[in-house]
C-alpha cells in the first residue's frame, strides 16, 4: 500500500515536470518568433526633380536717349488786375475820388457785357504823401484794386481798351491761366516720343544696329504743374520730358 502511494506521487512529478517542460519551450519559441518579426520601411513620397540651370541670361544691349516735346496752346482764362487811384489834399477826399474812378471802371466794364460776377474788387488803401526834403506830409494817395475774370481771351483787348483811354486807372496787368492741361500734355508726350525715337535711331545707325523695342519710359511730370499757374503770355507752352530705354538687335544679314 506504502509502496503504490509513493508510486503515484513519482508519477505525479514526471508529469508536472514535463508539463513545465513544455511550457518553457512554447514561451521560447513565441518570443524567437516575435524578435524574428523586422519592422518594414516607411513608405516616402516621390521628391520632384529639380533641374538647377546656372546658366546666366545674355546682357540685353540697350540705347537709353532723351525725348523733349512741347505744344503751344491759349490759356482756358484770364485776369485782369486794375488799379484806380484818387489823390487829395485830405484822406477822406482821396477815398471818394479813388471810389468814383473804381465805379467807373465797373460801368465801363459792364458796357463790355463783364457780368457783375466776374468782377471783384479790394478794399481801399490810403498812404501818405511826403516831401523828400523833410518829411512833411502834403497830402494822400488812395488805391483800389479790380479783378476782373475772362474765359474768352478774345475779348481781353476790347474790355481794357475803353478803360485805358478813360484814363480813370493808374495800372493794370493781365494774366493768363489754365484750367486742364491734359490734352495739350498728352501731345506733348507723343512728340516726346518721337523725338527720342529720331535719336535713338542715329545712335543705333552708328553703332551698326537696329532698334527691337521700348523696354521704359521715364517722365518729368509737369501736368498737374501747370494748372493754376499765372503767365504773362497769352500763348502757353506745355512740354513733356521723357527718358525712353531701346533694347536694340543685329541688323539683318544681307
């Protein structure tokens, strides 16, 4: 009986262990299995070729001249600036007779057909009349000043001419103005063009070639200048200055 107990008990052991056996064969044979595992690459997107080209452009050959142009035109108005002048013992009586010839000079006008509108007129100015030799006052000057504003310049000689031969004024200036320059400056700039062209052309004759094209234009704006600029002349030059740049070619082969 003894014996059969620790027969059993002998088996028992063989059993357990060749079951830990086995264990510790599949435990080893999953982790070679696992190690043998190589992760794979990771998938990159295609570079795009680059094709680098040091390969330097051809220096363009240029002609760089000057183009002056001018149009004359008529001013768009003028003015005409009058000075009356009344001289008297007293100021008061200079006032009056400066006053008088400044009505009459606005009736004259007025026979004219100047509107009353384009007609102003200052305030009037008193000085004092002095002997060079010591001083003294004997007497006083006044003066006023009528502006008068035309848009036809025809007429500027038929509006002054009565009223010079009044002889009720002790000056008078005549100004002219415009008012829109753009079209005479946009001739002016045409001519410009041409005149740099005729240059550039005998330039590039001498240098044995032949102009390609415009590649840039520079301007002196002076346009907007002109506006609201008093001349005494009643014919007005408007001009343009250019620097104009010709990329220029081989003449053709003969």
């Amino acid at each position: 009986m003894q014996q059969t107990i620790q027969h059993k008990k002998h088996i028992m052991r063989l059993v357990v262990s060749i079951g830990l056996a086995f264990l510790l064969l599949f435990s080893l044979a999953a982790c070679k299995e696992e190690g043998d595992i190589t992760p794979g690459p990771t998938a990159k997107p295609e570079q795009p070729t680059v094709i680098v080209n040091n390969e330097a452009l051809p220096e363009a050959h240029t002609i760089v001249v000057s183009g002056y142009g001018v149009v004359t035109v008529e001013p768009d108005f003028a003015t005409i600036n009058i000075v009356t002048a009344g001289e008297s013992a007293s100021s008061e009586e200079a006032a009056v007779l400066c006053e008088a010839a400044t009505q009459q000079v606005k009736t004259t006008a007025g026979e004219q057909n100047v509107l009353a509108r384009s007609v102003t007129t200052s305030g009037v100015t008193i000085d004092a009349i002095t002997r060079e030799a010591d001083g003294t006052v004997t007497g006083y000057i006044a003066r006023q000043t009528i502006t008068i504003h035309e848009d036809s310049i025809s007429r500027v000689n038929a509006i002054l001419s009565p009223i010079i031969d009044a002889k009720i004024i002790e000056s008078y200036e005549v100004t002219y103005s415009l008012l829109d320059a753009s079209a005479a400056y946009a001739e002016a700039l045409a001519e410009a063009v041409a005149d740099a062209k005729v240059k550039a052309e005998a330039i590039a004759a001498a240098g044995q070639v032949a102009l390609d094209e415009i590649i840039l234009v520079s301007e002196a704006l002076v346009e907007n200048q002109l506006v609201g600029v008093v001349f005494k002349s009643s014919s007005i030059n408007v001009e343009a200055n250019l620097s104009v740049t010709y990329s220029v070619k081989d003449l053709p082969k003969s």
